[in-house]
C-alpha cells in the first residue's frame, strides 16, 4: 500500500486539482520549519462550484441504501486502521503533535467513524395516530442537504471528522475547509480517507481558500444549510450571528478558559499528576486544557511544589519522539503570543513559579502563581502555561470557578465523590471530570459547552439530531367534512 499523493491539492466535484486563485497556502513543519506542501489556493469561482456539486450530489447520496452507506462509513475507519503509521506521521509533520497526541487523536477519529455508522439506520419514518378521522401521520427524519463545516489546527483531523462522517452518514454532503496551518491533516486527508473508502465523487469536497479572499462566503452562501465550526470564540461568535441572520443552523464548539479544583482532602500527588497531564498535552493547544489551578490554602504549597516537581520533568522537544508530551505550538507566532501573555500576567502581579522559555515555536512549560484576575487566567492560554490560584473552601473555588465567559470542561478532585458531584451541579459548564483532569472525550457522550464555550453537542446520537430534520407528511385516506 503506497502513501497518499497529491496532498497540495483541493479537492473539488470529486477531482484533485490546483484552485484557481492567484494566492498560495504555505503548510510547513513548526517544529523544523520544512516545507511540507504548497497550495494554490482556491477561489470564490471554486467554493461556488463545490456548492453546486454538492447541493446537486446530495440528491443522489441520500437515496442511497443504508446498508450500503453504512458500510462505506465502516470502511473509512478500516483505511484509517491501514494507513494508521502515516496519518499519524503527517499528524506529527503537520500540526506538530507528540506521537502521544497524535495515536489519541486517530483513535478518536476511528471512534467516531464506528459511532456514526449506525447513522444511516436512524433515517427513519415514523407512523403516529391522528386527531384528525382517517388521518396517518409520518414523521420522516431527514438529512439537512449540505453542510460546511471549518475545522482548527490543534486537533485537526479528528475535530473535523467528528462533524463530516457525522453528515455525511446523515445523507448529507459536506463542504470542508480545514485551518490554513493544516491543510492535510484537517481536509486533505480526510477526503482521501473517504475517497479510499468508496463515498460517491461530489459527496465531500475539500477546499483550501485564502480567508481573505473569500470573505465571509463560507457564512453566507445560499447553499449550505448548517455550519459546524470548531475554533474561538470571536470568530464563532461572528459566524453565529451571521448564520442567525440568513437562517441557518450552527454548531459552534468555542473556547474554554477550564478551572481545575482541588478540594482539602484530594490526593494532592495524584491531583498534580493529573493537573500536569491536562495542562501539557499537546503544548496546552486544547479546548478542553486545564488553564486555571484552583487549590484549596491548606495543600496549596504542597501541592504547588508536586506540580512544578512533575512539570520539570517533562520531556520538551521534537514531537516525532516517542516520550515527548511537550512539542512545538503550530508556528512562532502563537509562540510569541504565549510569551507575550506571560510576561503581561507577572506584570499584573503573577508570581513565576517555574520560568519557561522560548526557542521558535517551541515554549517550555511555564508555572505562574496568581489570581483569577491576571492575564494568564482570565485568558485561554492555549499554549503550555499553568496559573495556580488559591481559594478557602468549596464555595470560593466555585465562585471562581464560574467567573468567566467560558464552561467547556472542568475538573474537580476530592476523596469524597458526594462532596465532588455537588461541586459539580453548581458548576455552570458542560463537563465535569472528577478525580480526572479536564481534557475528556468519548464518541458516545454528550460533549459540548454552556455560556461562550458553543452551542451544540457531539456524540452519541446527538450530533445525528443536529445535522438532519424532520418533514410531517399526513396522508387523508377518506374525505373529511369541511364547514364549507
């Protein structure tokens, strides 16, 4: 089985070919700087075309037998499970995951893909009694038609597989555009997947544009009924209120700035342990990373010394070795921006407990002591810097648990999983890990975020709901009296 070719180009109607704008996409390595690829990017007469395409192929693919398209969806994790050595490889290459990260996220990918295989079973009609004399009822569950769906660079496989395996075995087709930074691993390799696979030419098609040259299209293109975008909150934002103005559905999974808390009577060594896992993890490039370490005044110290202890010895570095948790952010500017963000936290009052440093795109890990209120907790790092904070009891570390914008994910540690699971119910958001740290997910459970953090949930049979309809269709088998 030879590796997948023609990564540099779009992929438009079922065909691979350069785009037809006058710009060019540039995916490099972050941590070593090569070259991996170049890409004419595509166009405004390209994204209008793929539309067309789709609106007209989705027709056909939502027709097709579910069997058939079952197994379709089936045989995309089986080409996944073949080829697991190079996604993984190009995961590393591309976004700059650890080998770690990189086997996570292709598992979740196959996951995903297991989960929504079942899918094309669901589109079902149901027969329900009338009111009405002689009336039957059918309540049919139908696709939406077709889906755009942008995808991020920090997860990029897997973040943009979760939502087009989920339409397209919806009878839907779909239109993705990955991030500019991973074009491969968010887009390219995703339709090679599904074109090995045997998914009808049209169904899915990859377009790599230039955002500015195309603007606000992907939002406002007559076409696509739904958007599924994963990324951060302003620009979720921006795509909410423009799908709301042309009255199409979004699915937003945004950021999260996630507490991490840590009762009295935690294990303080395996809360350390736990916290170091989620806060470092790929660089912190999470949504759901720990950000703020919220620790009761009593183990504090205890614990603050267990966290630096197990964050130095940490392997930083190329993330093409085996060992390594911390690699590359995905280029120097996010790198530059962590460091900027560190040193505005100290001068607002932070206190730096372990100082990292800067060698390109790669941050070493950076251990600040604060408050809720210094930039390095009020703000998403997304990048490998931990802010620990004290608080006096359950109702203080709740109270700052609860004080921002954010409620994606959260953790919360205490030898008494009563005590934990109340803390929970008062946390407003949409996940609570206890006695784990915060970066969870599994395809059949609900995952998703309250307040800033999205709208919308995954997993399960949920994300079947979002991405199809119902149409009532009631069929009068007698005449019935009208008052006319």
């Amino acid at each position: 089985m030879s590796n997948y070719n023609n990564l540099h180009h779009n992929y438009i109607n079922g065909e691979w070919r350069d785009g037809t704008s006058s710009h060019e996409i540039v995916t490099s390595n972050p941590f070593t700087g090569e070259e991996i690829a170049t890409f004419k990017a595509a166009s405004l007469d390209d994204l209008n075309e793929s539309y067309e395409a789709l609106e007209k192929a989705q027709q056909q693919w939502r027709e097709t037998n579910p069997y058939a398209m079952s197994q379709i969806i089936e045989q995309a994790a089986q080409v996944m499970i073949n080829r697991r050595a190079e996604l993984i490889d190009l995961l590393v290459r591309e976004s700059g995951s650890t080998v770690i990260k990189a086997n996570v996220e292709v598992d979740a990918c196959i996951g995903v893909i297991k989960v929504a295989a079942e899918y094309p079973f669901l589109l079902e009609t149901t027969v329900a009694r009338s009111a009405i004399p002689n009336k039957i009822n059918h309540i049919i569950r139908k696709p939406a038609g077709v889906v755009t769906v942008i995808g991020p660079f920090n997860f990029p496989m897997f973040l943009a597989m979760r939502s087009v395996v989920t339409a397209l075995a919806s009878g839907n087709t779909v239109l993705l555009k990955p991030a500019s930074t991973t074009p491969i691993t968010g887009g390219i390799l995703l339709a090679k997947i599904f074109e090995e696979a045997g998914l009808p030419a049209g169904a899915l098609s990859v377009v790599v544009p230039k955002t500015s040259e195309i603007g606000d299209a992907l939002y406002t293109h007559p076409i696509p009924n739904i958007i599924s975008f994963t990324g951060s909150t302003e620009v979720g934002q921006r795509i909410g209120e423009m799908a709301g103005r042309e009255i199409k559905r979004s699915i937003l999974e945004l950021g999260g700035n996630n507490a991490f808390v840590v009762l009295e009577d935690a294990d303080v060594d395996y809360a350390a342990r736990s916290a170091v896992f989620g806060r470092f993890l790929h660089s912190g490039q999470i949504c759901m990373s720990v950000n703020r370490i919220i620790v009761h005044e009593s183990v504090f110290d205890e614990f603050a010394e267990k966290f630096v202890k197990y964050t130095k010895g940490l392997k930083v570095g190329d993330p093409s070795q085996a060992d390594v948790l911390v690699g590359p952010l995905i280029d120097e500017h996010e790198a530059k921006r962590v460091e900027e963000a560190v040193k505005r936290a100290i001068e607002e009052g932070a206190e730096m407990l372990l100082e990292g440093k800067r060698e390109g795109a790669l941050v070493h890990p950076y251990v600040l002591k604060g408050t809720n209120d210094v930039y390095s907790a009020r703000t998403e790092m997304f990048g490998p810097v931990a802010t620990l904070i004290s608080h006096t009891g359950d109702e203080d570390a709740l109270r700052l648990a609860n004080d921002t914008s954010a409620g994606l994910s959260g953790a919360v540690h205490s030898a008494d999983i009563a005590r934990a699971q109340k803390f929970a119910a008062g946390w407003k958001t949409g996940m609570v890990h206890i006695n784990d740290q915060s970066v969870n997910d599994e395809p059949r459970i609900a995952f998703g975020g309250e307040k800033a953090s999205g709208v919308g949930r995954f997993g399960r049979h949920i994300t079947f709901d979002e991405f199809t309809t119902y149409q009532w269709v009631s069929v009068q088998t007698q005449q019935r009296p009208y008052p006319v």
